[in-house]
C-alpha cells in the first residue's frame, strides 16, 4: 500500500518521534514456519500473555500489501500490531504471519485471489505450530485477517473449498474475523465455523453488499447464526489502521480504490472482535476505548505530542 502525505516540518518530527518510540517496543519472538512440504516459506511473530497458560491464540494475516514492515510508515505492521498487544492484553496468544516478505512477492494488490491458496497453506502451517506449544489450547485458536486475509479467513471457514482441501481432513480454526475481506455469496451456505466480518459501507474495493448478500444467504441456510456482519456507514477499506486519508491505492487492472483509517470504526470492531473471540475461545473481553494510551500525556511532551500522535493515529 503506497500512501504519501503532506505535513509541516514540525509536524513531521513529531511523527518521527512517535514512530521511534513505537519502534522501541518489543515485536515478540520471530519464528520460521514450513508449509507440508517442509519448505521453509514464511516468517511470523509470537506473543504472548504472562504465565504459563494454557492460553487460547489466534493468528493473524495481512493484506495484498504484505505486512508493510520494510517501508517508512509501516501502516498495515503497526495495524497488526495494535489489534496482537490488545488480544495479548485480553489473555491470547497471537501469531502475525508474513507470507510477502520471505517470498519477495510485490503485486499482491494486482493480481486478486491469486495469492489466496499460499496464504490458507501458511495459515494451516501457522495454526499446527500454535497447537504444538505447550502454553496454547489447541482447541481454541482463532483467526484475523486483514483485506486478503480476511478473504483467507472466510475461506478457512468453510467446510468444503477447491482452494482449501487440506481442511476437510485435519483440525483447523474455532473462529475467524474477517476485516474488509471479498465476500463471495457462493460461499455462504459451505460456512461451518463462526465467522464475523467488519466492513465499510462506502467500501470501494471489498463492497460490503456482497458481504450482506453472503450473511443473508447463510442465516436462511442454517439453523444457527455462523455469521456476525458489521458494517460501518461513512467508513472505507483499510479503516483499522493508523492512518488518516482517504488514499487511493492501485489495484487490478490499473483501478484505484480508497483506504481511510476511521478511529471509531476500529474502536467498534475491536470491541466486537474481543467479545466474538470471548465467546468462541474464552478469553477476556475488556473495553478498547478505555485502554487507549495517552502517550503523549505519559511522557509529558503536552501539545507537541499529542498532536503527532493524533496525526499518526
């Protein structure tokens, strides 16, 4: 995801104090992972609560941007990271994968579904190495993704998938959350597992009324509800990472689509994706808003910081 912006000099020192200190803070352990065939393909982050657990976990995927850690605002890593400190906070273990950067796979955004298969290989790879630490239940891991990911997450979900055979015959995911992902409505009725999805309304990339149209099919398709929507008015793709916008971002065939960060909308969904896991996994659910960190009052650099963290928000 390309974003430029413009900011005042002071401004942007500012930003580039509070990206350092975001810099500073501990990224959990990096793991190697291999796929079936024993290849070493993608590379992950653990962590974890305190004490000894067992502790219920869940993965987390990016989007067709990759985890974005290699460029100066790495918008979608501090997006990830943000939602695996709060999980961590609330009693999970969590497991940000890269599937982009060991590969050096750059067109992500332009070329669609493709990528869909390699990503449900590393999420199936990701959760057989949750389920073997002793500190983490393996009959409660769930799943995040972001844009393709949370496309991956919707396929993971389904008990039977030409993208994903290899589900039909293992243990997989309890729950998944899928963030602005491409709902295809022909999925619905293989939906099998809970899933909730969280989307904007003025979504001109993943457009939300697919997203309805597959809830509406699969809540006349089975007796219980499997699928949670919700979809935020005045809100676009990307709405949970920090960053302001709206952008425009390239995608297939040349056309661009909007990414505009929403801090209320990702306070909600936040909210919403505890209470989802609470209820599916067990763990805690506190309240999001509460335990936002005033860091500029922290440190005590009043206005100055304050209002860079703001624009960094």
């Amino acid at each position: 995801m390309s974003i430029t912006t413009k900011l005042g000099a002071l401004g942007a020192a500012a930003i580039a104090l509070v990206m350092g200190l975001a810099a500073c803070q501990t990224a959990g352990t990096v793991t190697s992972l291999f796929t079936d065939t024993g290849e070493e393909t993608f590379t992950s982050w653990l962590s974890k609560p305190e004490g000894d657990g067992p502790f219920p976990a869940v993965v987390l995927m990016h989007g067709c941007s990759g985890t974005e850690r290699g460029t100066t605002h790495q918008t979608v890593w501090r997006g990830l990271k943000r939602h695996s400190q709060l999980l961590n906070q609330n009693g999970y273990v969590t497991l940000i994968v890269d599937s982009f950067g060991p590969r050096r796979i750059t067109d992500g955004c332009q070329t669609g579904g493709k990528y869909y298969p390699m990503q449900i290989g590393d999420a199936h790879a990701a959760f057989d190495h949750l389920a073997s630490l002793p500190f983490v239940d393996g009959e409660r891991i769930g799943a995040v993704g972001l844009s393709l990911g949370g496309g991956t997450a919707l396929q993971l979900a389904l008990k039977s998938s030409v993208l994903d055979r290899a589900s039909r015959d293992r243990k997989t995911y309890a729950a998944l959350v899928a963030y602005y992902p491409w709902c295809e409505p022909a999925w619905a009725s293989s939906i099998d597992r809970p899933v909730l999805i969280l989307i904007g309304a003025d979504d001109d990339w993943t457009p939300s009324w697919r997203c309805a149209t597959l809830h509406n099919i699969a809540e006349k398709a089975t007796n219980t509800p499997v699928v949670d929507l919700k979809v935020y008015p005045d809100t676009h793709h990307s709405f949970d990472l920090p960053m302001r916008g709206p952008y425009l971002v390239e995608g297939m065939d040349g056309r661009t689509h909007t990414v505009a960060g929403n801090v209320e909308a990702r306070w909600d969904s936040q909210e919403r994706m505890l209470a989802f896991f609470a209820k599916y996994l067990g763990g805690s659910h506190s309240t999001v808003t509460s335990g936002k960190v005033d860091i500029a009052a922290h440190l005590g650099f009043g206005n100055f910081l304050r209002a860079a963290f703001a624009l960094n928000d």
